[in-house]
C-alpha cells in the first residue's frame, strides 16, 4: 500500500467470527493502525494448549508501516496476546491508565518492559498517529475504562466500538451520555464497526447498580460463609463485592491472584476509594463464619483457581461448611457448563446453596443487547454497519439488526478479509493470510501444526513404538523392543508378545534383499503393527519404528 | 445375601450421581433384579472413546442369583449397555415390545441373539420373578412405551418411576390418569426411587401436542426446504413430522440410520399408522424446494449424523441452500454447546434459518418438571423418596422437592451405595465396588485404566520414545534413533539432533560399570530428554526409552 493510496481499509485478524482475540486493522494512505491484540483460552480442541491468538503473519511482514497498537480496554480478548506476539511487529502500544497498568504487567512478566514503548492516553481529547486521529471514547462495559474509538481519516469516520453497553449506572468510571453519542452522529460517521456479542439478547444488558441492589438483598440475614465469585477485571463488581460486605456487616477477604492483581492495578488508578480493608487469608479464617465475605476468583470452574480450590478443600486456611453460600456473579461461557457442573455437584453434595445467573439477579452482561444495539444505530446513524466480535451467526443477526435499524450498507466480516470503506459502501476487497496460533509449553506455534494433530491423534487411537536392530546383512541383531502408548489391552504382556510376533513374522517374510533397505523394513512392520493392532483391538494408532543399522567392522 | 434375608435393598450402579448410564439392582430373600442397563456418551475427559458403561463387577459376582433384567424403556442410557455388558451377567431381559424390537437389534448386531432369552411383556398385567412381582406401568416419555415399574416384595412396594412426564396428550401411547397413580399410592408404596432430570424446571414438563401444533404453524408458508432434527427416538415427534409434512403439504425423506431403524420398530409394534409414505433420497432431490421436509439425525450436532453432512454439502442427493430453515426440535445437551455453535455458524453463514427451542416453540421435554413432581407425589404419596437419574446437585433439590412435599423419609443415594429400604426409612448399609468401563476400540476395559491416563497425558504433553542399542560392554553400537510426538518446535531437525546430543552426553558421563546395566540406561537417558523438553519448549512428555544389548558372539 502506497502513502499516496487514499483508501480507507479494515482488516480483522482476529475475533470476526469467533468471540475472543480480537485483533483489528485500519489503513489509510500507506500507513496500518492496530486496534486492540487479544487472545482465546483453547477448547479440548487444542489439547495441553491453554492459550489461542490470531496469526499475526500479514502484520508482521507490514510492520515499518505499522504506525501502533491502541487497546480499547484491558480484557484478556483485547490484551493478552500482546506480550507473545509483540515482537513479530513491535510497534508502541497506546492505552488508558488503568488499561496500561495491565499491559504493564504483562510486558514485565515478559521481560520486554524496557523493549515497549507504552503511551498512556488520558481519557479527553484526540491524539494523532500519521493520517489517524483517534479519541478514546468512554462506554460502560464489564471491566473499569471499556472505550469505544473514533478514528477520522481523510476518508471519513470510523467509530470503532469496542465492546460496550449502555449503562445509566455503571458504577465505574463515566456515564456516556446519548447526547453525546448524537452529536458524534451529527458529524457523520462513515461506519461503525462494533461488538456482537451479545446480539440474541432481545433486551438491554442491564445495569451494575441493579445487580449490586440484588447481591446486598440476597446476601443479607444469610448465615455462613458467603463466596462471590466474579471475573476480576470486572472491577465494579468488585467495587459492589465491597458495598455487600459494609452492607451485610461482613469482613472481606480476596482470594486468587488475578483478584490481587486487578485490585492493585485499579486502585493505582483511581478505583476502589471506598474499598474496605481486605482480611488476609489467615485472619479471615478466624473471623465468625457468618461475617465473612470470600471475593474469588473462579467463576468459570478453574480447576487451579481459588474457588475450585476451597471448593475441594485444599486451600491453607479457609473452608467451606454446609449451610455456605456461593454465588456466582458471573455467566456461564459456553464450553464451560461440564466443569461448571461438577463444580455445583461437588458444592451441592457438601450442602453448601449455589446460586448462579438462572437462580437469582445476580449478574449483568457487558455487551449490548438488541434494544442498546437499536438506540446506539439511532445516535451514531453511521452510514455503513460492520460487525465484529462474534460468531457467524452473531456477525449475521448484528447486520440485520442493523439494516432494520435503518443503515442501509452492512457487510459482515470474516478473520483476513481486508474490506474497502467508502461512502459505495464496503466490500471485500482482498484476502490477507489468516490463522491462529497456541501457546504450547512456552512456544508459540501454528495451531495446524503437526504437533497438534499427532496428540489430537494420539489421545484418540494411541501410539506404538518399535526398535529394530539390523545386521549389515539384514538379520535381526536383538528382538525387537516395543513401546506402546494407550491401547486397551486387559493383557498388557500377551499383547506384547502378539505384537513382538508379528513383526518378526513381517520380517521373516521379506526378501533378503529387502531387509537391507532401512525404509521397506520400516514401513512392512509398520503395516505389520498397526494391522495387528486393529485386527485385535480395533484400534488404528500412529506407529513409529526406530531403525538401527549395525555397521559390519568386520568388512 | 440368603434367602432367608428378609430385607428389601436397593444398589444403583448407574445413575445416582450422573445424567446417563442408568443401571439399579434390588434384592429380596437372596435374589437380586436389575433395573435397565444404560450407556453414557463420552465427553473429552475420554478422548477416542465414544461409550461408558457402569461397571457391573458387583453383580457379576452374584450373577447365580441375579433373576433378570427388567427394562424400563429403549432409551440408550437405558438399555445401551446390553450388549457390550451382557456377557457378565448372563440372566434373561424382560422388556415391552416396541422396547424389545430395538434391544434385538443390539443383541443382533452383537451377536447374541441366539444366547439371550428376551421376553416380551404385554403391557397389561403384573409377572413375578422369584420374590419380586413386577408391573409396567405406562408413563408418558420422550420415547414410545416409557414405563414405570411397580415392584411388590414381601417387605412392601417399591415405585420405580424410569424417566416420565405428565402429558396431557403424548400423541403416542395411553395416558396415564392421575386416578391411576392415586390407586396406586392408595394401596401404599414404600419408596418411589425416581427421575430427577428437570427438577430445576420449575414448571412442568409440557405436552407433545402442543408442540405439534406449534410446529405445523412454524413450517406453514415457509419457503425453501425444512429439516426438522430430533432423538430419532422420540417416536411420537416422528409422527408429529409426519404430520407437519401433510399440514404444509410437503413430502418426507427420512435421513440417518437410527431414524430408519426406529421408524422400522416403530411400524413393526404398531406405531406409526399414519405416518406419510417416505419419499428415497434420490426421489426426494427432485422434488420442489418448498414441497420438501427432511426428518433427520444429528440434533446435538454430531459429527457423522445426517444433519451435519448435509450442513457441510457432503451428502449423495440433499444439499441445503439460502433460504432453507433448519429446526432443532431437539434439547442442547450440556457438553453440546461447542458443537452445536459451530454447526449454527456453518448454517447460518449459508443463509440458512436456525430454528431452536431459544428461538421458538419446538421443544418438550420428557422429564418431569417441579410442577409434575408435585402432582406425582401428591398421588402415589409414597413412605420413602429415593431420587435417582441425576447428578448430585439433581438428586438433592429432587429430595428438597419430595420432603416440601410431604415425603418425610428422604435419601440420596450414590452409585455404590447399599441401600435398606423398611418402614424405618431408607438407609445405606454398605457398598458395593462401582466404577465405570468404556468401550475404546472394541475392548471394554476400565475407564482409569492406563491406556485412558496415558493418552490423555500423550495428548497434553506429546511423547518421545528414544531406542538405544547397547554393545555388551555398554559402548553405544549405533546412533540413537528418536520418535518425536506431538512437540512444539518449528525446527524439528534441530530439535531431533538436541534431543540426540542430550542422550548422547548423558551417556558419556554414567561410568562404564552403569552402563552394563539397562535400567540405568533408561532412566539416564530418559531424564535427560526429559529435561531437555522442558528447559527448551516447557514441554513435560512422557518419554520410553528402548534398550537393546547385542550379545557380544565373542565371548
């Protein structure tokens, strides 16, 4: 792309069909702007695999023209692929302060602290990267500072969401006002590129106040032990964890690190004034189970996280009794019901009262639902509609949400489409190329790599070694030595035996002159193996078989 | 147990702790009677492996005594074990005829059609199995004849309610009237050992009729072809789509084998009269769009059934296209989630219609809700309540339920547990061994048998086999050969010649008289490649290292 190329373009990497690692690009005249750098946690697709990100590849190779990275809010789907994938385009990072305390962390974890060069934008006014002028834009969304972008180019405005909700009591943080969300309609904007998440909600997301208003009710006159868990970066839910524990005459007690380390972060910003004197763990346990409020972590079923921990009793200090309460403030995200369910079933047998979202109001969502998603089209009026995060199917019912909200042009990404913007509309344009990557061990590597597969292969069918040993002439040298890896076998030594048999009777079968060639003999016991193992077991494992080829000294 | 034991016991080895695998044993003066013999589906926790089954070592051992096999409905996580556990417990099957034509299909493809002695009760009327006399009792369910077992012992009656609803109008099947139940409890029964699948539905279950009706309503007008998925087994939903077929005046073609063999069984046993003719694959893809209705497997989204290939356009004859509506007429299973999302977004990004029970009407279950429960209690008012089909958090709000009901002697069982049931109560006496058994392969072995650890671990952490050949002096008489499985690397070749060195060099420092022994080669070795997968990727595999010694001829 060339500095004199006036075209306005919009690349997903990441996050436009899928809900997580977000990774958005703009260009305009030669020059690339990153919006936001996110990551997935894998499903048991990916097994021994925790975390998923975008494949950065197209970036990468655009990297000197790559102007920066601007991080609408500090959700894990919008920040935490940064400290794995930065040095493939190492740009600086742009962020608001409670935002970059996070990302702050993160770098430091990954010793590139002193690499990145990390601007903290306060929350007013507009900054300029080369042909871009962006302002933050402060929305309501499940975490302290969520913003949305406007982003002006010679070509037109793009407001660029971020994930938001309409909120007239967040709690945290500003309340965005229609009036300003009109004005920014009355200046024209060319198109609106937002969250989809939550668009198969009919209504409003809802509003933190009600739920605080909710958790104080349902948590007063209760006796025992009260758990709240929460995701940590909902710092307003924090915030009202505090509120229910001053309200219900209980001391609070924080467990889990990431609730150590939001807590901290947002306090150096500003947050959670009010806060009330945190317990440690063991003086919590010392305190009548009746004036104990536990804030965790935990809240999808985490088997290392605090409350999978106390749940098991297996934490140092604080227990779990019948007639305890643990609420989960928090929704369930899809893929997690199974382990979220053995973690009710584990509660309910101790006779400890669970209360999750279908119970009781304890819980808001930080995406817009059909009736904000109508009111925010009837302020913003952008001329073109492009959803993103989300799924297909979200991306699809966001568009037609959109052109019955009246816009006319709406087109529905996919993860590499790079996209035109104009006042035609948008369209596809080109491909970039796409793909993710996992984080195994501490490499990052293509999710399709071998790797992958043959332990996806593995878990399902088993694998089976075997060491042969050859003469120069091609005679066996020693018996064949086996490994075999996961078959069902209630005879683990007969198998052996049937296994070591047929591989000899493979190679008695080959020619002389065929047993001097590394690769017959490898692939005949190959076949060999896995026919047996199929015949007897009915298994189809991978087989490997290890060649050892004596030299003959005395020629 | 002697025949002089005049005690009534109750032993769950399935399904007291667990949505699936049902299997329920009671015992009177000596003999014991089985209850259903189920089958779960695997989740991920068992990768390769698509069947549990409970483990049935307890009443193996007491299989003199074992009566037979009462079954209460052809439900899988009914009677799906019958033929992989049969052979174990050797006793004859009592079953009704509709149930009966698809347990013969099982033993068929088993081939112990022969071996089993398979009666087939008529539903009227009471039979007795040495002290136990047993009668069906006809309960609406999501299958065609769901059945509740009244059990009569010396000691008192026992109500086995299998899985049932109320229903007003099942469509298939008599209705159960509540004069019927309140008979029953009049004659006074001891314990109800019963469902608990929906008791967190606060409503009741609702009637196959009016999903009928809602349905014919949701296909009239519409344009493009319609594919209504279900359990194939819901028999009377089958005929619901038959009937839709003639309201919109559209054709049928039945996709997926289990939807052919249970409409066969269904026909064979009376069911199913008017059912429209069944138009062939082939016939059906010339037929107009919108005079077309598919009936067909793969509701929970299942990889291989019928709707996912036609999803994916990998069927012979039917493809779907713009416009076409799908409808999952269907529950999504917890675990399903996933699957089914990415079966939605492949649907949807063709623009097709999705139709679910969270969009619409086109759903009931054949559990009983907390308003079903509360009537059936208040009929059969029975002296115990044993909850049973559940998992733990199920079971315990099902006692909660029963004891607000009026039930005063309650008890949760779990699998295992040895249960006395008299006038006193119901308590637990004892336990019995109890674990589950999966089908991997076509070996049923233990589920926490090594091969099911192995893989898992394999699958999480790859796996290096390493052959090393050994003179019998201990000098090495080749180079090691390596089997590297599932490891993160994007060099493999230097990977493989570190991996080399590090066997290498560990070898060269065990001194000459360690390396004559080839346990210390191993474990040398292997803690060496070891080290080196984690100091170099943070990789922990599991590593076997296969050590062949040449006879040295020399001596």
């Amino acid at each position: 792309m060339k500095k004199s190329d006036d075209r306005l373009l919009f690349l997903p990497l990441g996050g436009s069909g899928e809900i997580g690692m977000n990774l958005n690009l703009y260009a305009h005249k030669g020059k690339w702007l990153m919006v936001d750098c996110g990551m997935s946690f894998a499903d048991d697709h990916f097994p021994g695999v925790d975390l998923v990100f975008p494949d950065p590849t197209f970036i990468e190779r655009e990297k000197d023209q790559l102007l920066g990275l601007v991080v609408t809010h500090g959700h894990e789907d919008h920040i935490g692929a940064i400290p794995h994938l930065w040095r493939r385009f190492e740009c600086p990072i742009y962020a608001t302060p409670f935002t970059a305390a996070l990302i702050t962390d993160k770098l430091a974890e990954a010793g590139l602290l002193d690499e990145v060069q990390l601007h903290i934008v306060e929350h007013d006014g507009p900054f300029e990267l080369g042909p871009f002028t962006i302002t933050y834009l402060a929305l309501a969304h499940s975490t302290a500072e969520g913003h949305g972008l406007v982003i002006e180019t010679g070509k037109g405005t793009i407001f660029h969401t971020g994930d938001w909700k309409l909120d007239p009591n967040p709690l945290i943080g500003p309340i965005c006002p229609s009036s300003k969300l009109e004005a920014l309609g009355d200046k024209g904007i060319l198109a609106m590129v937002g969250d989809s998440t939550n668009v198969f909600n009919p209504k409003n997301a809802g509003s933190e106040l009600s739920v605080r208003e909710s958790l104080i009710e349902i948590c007063k006159g209760r006796s025992g032990r009260i758990v709240l868990t929460t995701f940590a970066s909902n710092v307003a839910r924090l915030d009202t964890a505090g509120e229910v524990a001053k309200a219900t005459g209980r001391h609070i007690v924080l467990l889990g690190r990431s609730m150590q380390r939001i807590t901290k972060a947002a306090k150096a910003t500003g947050y959670l004034k009010n806060f009330p004197k945190v317990l440690d763990e063991e003086d919590a346990s010392h305190i009548p189970r009746n004036k104990l409020l536990i804030l965790c972590t935990g809240c999808q079923g985490e088997n290392r996280a605090a409350l999978a921990r106390i749940a098991r009793n297996d934490h140092k200090h604080l227990t779990l009794a019948a007639d305890d309460t643990v609420i989960f403030s928090s929704k369930i995200i899809p893929g997690n019901e199974l382990v979220l369910g053995q973690l009710f079933n584990m509660l309910a047998s101790n006779h400890i009262r669970v209360i999750t979202e279908k119970d009781a109001f304890v819980h808001v969502s930080g995406h817009p639902g059909q009736a904000d998603l109508k009111d925010m089209y009837s302020w913003i009026r952008p001329h073109i509609a492009i959803p993103v995060h989300g799924e297909a199917r979200h991306l699809i019912a966001h568009a037609a949400l959109a052109h019955t909200a009246g816009i006319y042009h709406t087109l529905v990404p996919a993860n590499g489409d790079i996209i035109e913007i104009d006042r035609e509309g948008a369209r596809k344009i080109d491909e970039a190329p796409v793909g993710r990557m996992v984080l195994d061990g501490d490499q990052v590597i293509p999710a399709d790599s071998p790797a992958m597969g043959d332990r996806r292969r593995a878990s399902q069918q088993g694998f089976v070694t075997a060491s042969v040993v050859l003469e120069e002439d091609g005679e066996l040298a020693a018996e064949p030595r086996l490994a075999v890896l996961g078959l069902p076998t209630n005879n683990p030594d007969i198998f052996y035996d049937q296994l070591l048999d047929a591989c000899e009777i493979a190679m008695d079968r080959m020619k002389p002159k065929q047993r001097l060639n590394d690769d017959s003999v490898e692939e005949v016991v190959r076949i060999a193996l896995r026919r047996l193992c199929r015949s007897t077991l009915g298994k189809n494992p991978g087989v490997a078989v290890l060649i050892s080829r004596l030299e003959d000294e005395q020629y």
